[in-house]
C-alpha cells in the first residue's frame, strides 16, 4: 500500500479530488424531470453512504424531486475491474474482498448491527438500507462466543433476500458486523434506490449500473418528446471527495485493501504524464465536461512500473493489483528502502508519513504498546504494517533517539 499511495501523492497531487458529476437527459419542468439521471462514476475510494445521500441530496437542492425516467450510473471510468471475491481466500464475506468500481458505494458493504430483544431473541438493523431485498430484523439467539459474521451469522446473499444460517450468540449484544456484498454495480444501484426515496423523492423507472457511457446506451429504449432531449451539457450536481491526503490516511491507518485499489486504478485514469491510457476511445466517457480517462489494472500497474522506473533505480516490485492482496506479488526490503527514502524529501512527505499508524498511539500498530509497554518506539515510530497468515511485516520511519 505504501506504493500506490506515495505515487498517487507524487503523480495527482496531495489535494487531488475525485468529482462525480450527475447529468440528466430530458427536460426539468418544475421539480420533475422528464428523462434520465445520469450519474458519472469517479472512482471516488470512499463514497460511504452518508456522502451518497449529500450527492442525491444536492440533486433534490437542484430542483428535481421527481424522475419520469431512470437512474442511470456510468461507472465506466474503470473497465473489467471486478474481481471473484472467494478467489483470495475463500472468504467473499469479509470486506477486504471487496472489489473496486468506478463508482464504488460504501466498499460495497453493509453493516448488520444486532440489539437483544427477549430471551431467545436478537433484533438486526442495517445500514446502508437496500431497495427491494429483504433483510431480516430478528434473530434467534444461543449460548455460544461472538466471532465473526460467518460464524455468528452465516449470511448468504441471495438474489432477492439475506438468509441467516445460524443463530446469533448472545454474547454479541449490541455489536456491528461488516459484511461484503458480492456485486459492486447491483449494490450501488439498491442503497441510491433507498437513499433517493428515504429523502422524499420518486423515480417511474430503475436504477441502472454499466460500465458505458449514457451515450452508448441512450438508443437501448424508445424516448419520444422532450424526454429525448440529449443530455446536459454542464453537470447538474459536481460532488467533490475527500482530498488524496485524507484518503491515504485512511488506507495506511486502516489498511483498507478496497480504497488501494481504487487510489491504484485511480493512477492510470488521471495521471496527465503517463502514455496510452486510452484503452478504447469509443467507450470512455463522452460527456463534455471534465471527461476521465477509461482505464484497467494493465493500464494502471504499467503506469506505477513506469514512475519507478522513472524516479528509482532498484527493479520495481511486480504487482498484480494495487492493494498487495495477491499470492504472486512481489516486493524487496530494498523497494521499500529506496521509495521511502525518496519520499523523506518530497514535498508532500507530511501528508505521506502521517498516513501511517504511530506504534503504540494508532492505526493497525496501536496495539504495540500493550504487547510491548516498555517498547522506545511507542510514540517515535510511523509504521505501515502487513498481515498474512504466519507471515507478519512492517515499513516506515523512526524518530531516533539521538
């Protein structure tokens, strides 16, 4: 992670934003629009679902309350992208599985917060909500220890509903679990359904998620009247992200694998300096204003190899993904060496180096201070740390004592 996170640093800039920009076809006549809403993907890592309702909310501000048409998301900004989230480690449940999207909703996961009712039984809330599925509100209990969702609620998505294949533990009381869901477009198109009617608005059509641009599509159905208007040549909504500098913070604080991803592919879609980014230029994104550059993990890796090739002198480590959760990528202590050593005299060093957890005060290497009380390094040293199954690995800087 400490890899794309510095290029992205070095290539977009520390204030770098994402914009998603929401166009509409037709015509607004009152807070009605007669013709669809289109919504151009980012590649925005974190578009939790608190900041998607101030996106549908800001397009309500604009004046619609009502679509005769459809919801339409163009995620096309990143094409085939999606990954089998079991492939891993058979684990598609945990979020660190999830897959990225040019328009990602929440790291495509939803939180099951269970609260004790009655003997022998536990309420479920979620959050966020999702159109037209069915998720459970109770739960039977038993005597047992809270682990994770798979043991202490063995979900399983289906196509329609949320099936819970055991009974939850009473030990879990009030306690959250974070559970993927295994399609990125089919869940970004069920929570803006549920945010856009939880805000009072009404929509005659569906949402529709594609890796296309509305323009591509707009012959898919028979539009007559003003509603075959072409679409809006300025966006009606532009809704900025979070800057580059709070999203690394988050992926190296937290080690979120989803965001990386995102931030990597991110790289190939707007670095201005890389070459042959275009993979098909009748297939990105048409509309007229701040129009993004489609792009692959093929595009993406060779623009990173490039930029180390370019800045470094040690062989670049070979990446199959941008978030380092794969069985075939490779890195040296001396990749690590040389990349951070670069960085200590970067302008955007700070905004790098406080991404990384502080040993015994944050992040994944918080912990360090109760394992270790006596440790020197508790407060001195920013460390990223990496986890897999019996092997564990750290990077980063130390503040000697001197």
């Amino acid at each position: 992670k400490l890899v794309p996170s510095f290029i992205a640093l070095d290539t977009l800039g520390a204030n770098f934003v994402w914009q998603t920009r929401v166009y509409h076809t037709g015509i607004i006549i009152g807070d009605r629009l007669l013709g669809d809403l289109v919504i151009q993907g980012s590649g925005d890592p974190k578009m939790t679902h608190e900041r998607l309702q101030q996106l549908l909310y800001k397009v309500q501000a604009a004046g619609i309350r009502h679509i005769n048409g459809d919801i339409i998301i163009d995620s096309g900004v990143f094409k085939n992208v999606s990954k089998d989230p079991a492939a891993f480690d058979n684990a598609p449940l945990r979020p660190y599985n999830a897959s990225p999207d040019g328009f990602l909703v929440n790291f495509s996961t939803i939180g099951i917060k269970s609260y004790p009712l009655n003997e022998g039984q536990a309420q479920l809330t979620y959050k966020p909500q999702l159109a037209n599925y069915q998720l459970p509100n109770t739960i039977n209990t038993r005597s047992a220890y809270c682990g994770q969702a798979r043991y202490s609620l063995a979900p399983q998505w289906q196509s329609q509903q949320l099936i819970l294949n055991t009974t939850l533990p009473t030990s879990c009381k009030e306690h959250v679990f974070y559970v993927a869901y295994p399609d990125a477009k089919d869940f970004a198109a069920r929570v803006i359904a549920a945010k856009w009617q939880e805000l009072g608005n009404t929509l005659s059509g569906n949402v529709i998620t594609q890796e296309a641009p509305f323009d591509a599509a707009k012959n898919t159905k028979p539009t007559r009247g003003l509603a075959a208007l072409p679409i809006s040549p300025l966006p009606l909504v532009s809704y900025p992200s979070l800057n580059l500098t709070q999203q690394i913070y988050d992926i190296n604080h937290f080690s979120n694998n989803v965001m990386t991803e995102q931030v990597a592919l991110s790289i190939g879609a707007y670095d201005e300096t890389a070459n042959n980014k275009i993979i098909n230029s009748q297939t990105s994104s048409l509309y007229q204003f701040g129009k993004p550059t489609a792009t692959d993990y093929s595009v993406a890796l060779q623009t990173m190899s490039q930029w180390w090739q370019t800045h470094l002198s040690t062989p670049p480590p070979y990446l199959t993904n941008g978030s380092g959760l794969c069985r075939d990528c490779t890195i040296a202590a001396a990749n690590l060496s040389e990349l951070l050593t670069y960085a200590y005299s970067h302008p955007s060093f700070d905004a790098y180096v406080n991404s990384l957890g502080i040993a015994g005060v944050s992040g994944t290497i918080a912990a360090h201070g109760e394992r270790l009380p006596e440790s020197a390094a508790i407060g001195r040293a920013w460390i990223k740390t990496g986890t897999l199954n019996n092997v564990t690995s750290m990077a980063g800087y130390v503040k000697g004592s001197s």
